[in-house]
C-alpha cells in the first residue's frame, strides 16, 4: 500500500505524523520525502547515506547556425519556455516543462534537448526504514519533476509513505497521485479548517480516498469535528495539543520514542488506514461488478 499523508497548509504536523507512522509500521517499509524544497525527515531518521543520483530534466539547446527565426517553437510552447527573436530563439530553462514539443515543430531541426540539473534524490537506511528524499536545487521554480524522479525510487512489494508538501497545488498533486489512501493532517481553527476543504475537494477530484488526523486537539473549537461529520470523512487520530511532543520534535526525536504512550496511538492510525485502504477498495469492486 502507498499511504500519502498531506495537508492544505503547512504547519500542521504533517512530518509528524509520516515520520512516526514510518517508525511504527513493524516491519520494512519505504518512507518519501516530497518536500523537495525543505526536507525534514531526515532531522528525525539519522540514517546512513546509500545513494545519490543528480536528476536532470530535458530543456531545448538551439543551434544557432540552423535556426531561422521562424517562431514555430516560441508559438507552439505554452509556458514562454522559449522565444523567437530577429536574431534566433532564445531559451529560459527555468520555465521548460521538459515535453520536447519544440524540437518536434521546429522545421529546421534547429532544436535538440539537453540535461538541466534541477536537484538530486537521496536515499539512506534508518532501522529498517528507507528514506528517499529529493532536494530542489536553490531557484529552480518547480518541484513536480524532481518529485516524479524521486518517486521512481520506490520498490515495488514494500509499503510506502509519502510525505507530500503542504497545500494543494502541482507539487502536491505530483505527490499523491498515485496513492492509495490519503492522510490529511489538520488543526482545530479556523485556517485548519479552510485548508482541510481544499484539501478534501483535492482528493475528491483525483478520487483518492482519505481519513483526517486532527492534530493539537484543544487548541480550537469543534467546527473540523463538523466538518468530518458532515462530509462522511473518517477522523483516524486525534492528538492532543501537548507540549511534550513539540518538545521532543525540538530535539530531533520521534513522539513515539521519546513519549512511549504514543506508539500505541500511532499503531492504531496504521490499523485504520490499512482498514479504511480495503474497505475503500472493496467498494471499488462492487461498484465495478454493478
């Protein structure tokens, strides 16, 4: 099973959640770091480093000898990756989404594709757990690429957990889209809830089923409770609003290692996220035999 756990904005305790249900899964199990623009995980499993792989995405490298000015390439790309000036086509790697469009209109064959270094994937073993993580090189505008690349990391046949990045645009998407089950980590208050609907819409949308984790229970007032109630969305967890935990999270420990009492919890959250996985797949299956 791919569990993804996510949430509409940051902040919540979305590491939290991930990194402890990766500790407590009791067996081998494959935990990704999506958040390639800040990863955390590894604050919380000081593993040995395994491997690391530079990843390059594919962007236009034009000759100049070649190209005529003709403007089928700048015409043809939806995100100005590329322009046609008097004197050739100019690029702007930052902005190329890697489809290779260009090089197939251009009747010159001007345009062929060359690597542009957009971050490295890493991964390290901690007491049974993989960690795969990417890091986004500084002023690279977008994650989705090197989200896929580290995606591709997974084995096949183990249990992963996603950690996605906060919110609900393309980087999110990039990072559970293939999931088979959803987490979203929220709060009691106000922007907790605002958040949790555009999180609720999101795997709605990409018919990805889900169960809520309420963190810091106490803080706020009951309207997330409601919400839950209301759209038929099962609360898996509650935490409580406990100081132990943000203290035990200052120092680079797991909640279920410093503060015992929580493995428990956490072990409960795996056996409802396993229980609502199936019960989610079974109605799958009938709907497809109706």
């Amino acid at each position: 099973m791919i569990l993804a756990v996510a949430s509409g904005k940051g902040g919540t305790g979305k590491t939290t959640v991930s990194v402890n249900l990766a500790r407590v899964a009791g067996r081998r199990v494959q935990l990704l770091d999506c958040d390639v623009e800040e990863p955390n995980a590894h604050l919380f499993l000081r593993g040995v480093l395994q491997r690391r792989e530079e990843i390059c995405v594919p962007v236009p490298q034009v000759d100049a000898s070649l190209c005529t000015g003709c403007g089928e390439c700048s015409s043809f790309c939806r995100y100005h990756a590329i322009a046609s000036l008097e004197s050739g086509a100019l690029t702007f790697p930052e902005l190329c989404h890697g489809c290779g469009g260009c090089s197939l209109v251009c009747p010159e064959k001007a345009i062929t594709e060359t690597g542009h270094r957009i971050g490295v994937v890493e991964t390290s073993e901690a007491d049974g757990i993989t960690l795969i993580q990417g890091r986004l090189d500084i002023g690279v505008a977008m994650a989705p690429p090197l989200i896929r690349a580290a995606k591709s990391f997974l084995s096949e046949g183990i249990p992963a957990i996603l950690d996605a990045p906060p919110g609900t645009s393309c980087p999110v998407i990039a990072a559970i889209s293939d999931a088979h089950l959803v987490i979203l980590v929220t709060e009691p208050t106000p922007f907790g809830l605002h958040d949790l609907t555009l999180a609720v819409d999101m795997v709605r949308e990409l018919k990805i089923p889900a169960g809520v984790v309420i963190n810091r229970v106490g803080l706020g007032d009951d309207r997330v409770h409601a919400f839950c109630r209301e759209q038929g969305i099962p609360i898996l967890l509650e935490i409580q609003d406990d100081r132990k935990i943000a203290e035990a999270y200052s120092r680079g420990e797991l909640a279920v290692d410093a503060l015992p009492g929580y493995h428990a919890h956490f072990e409960n959250l795996l056996f409802r996220s396993r229980e609502l996985y199936h019960a989610t797949r079974s109605e799958h299956h009938a709907d497809l035999r109706i």
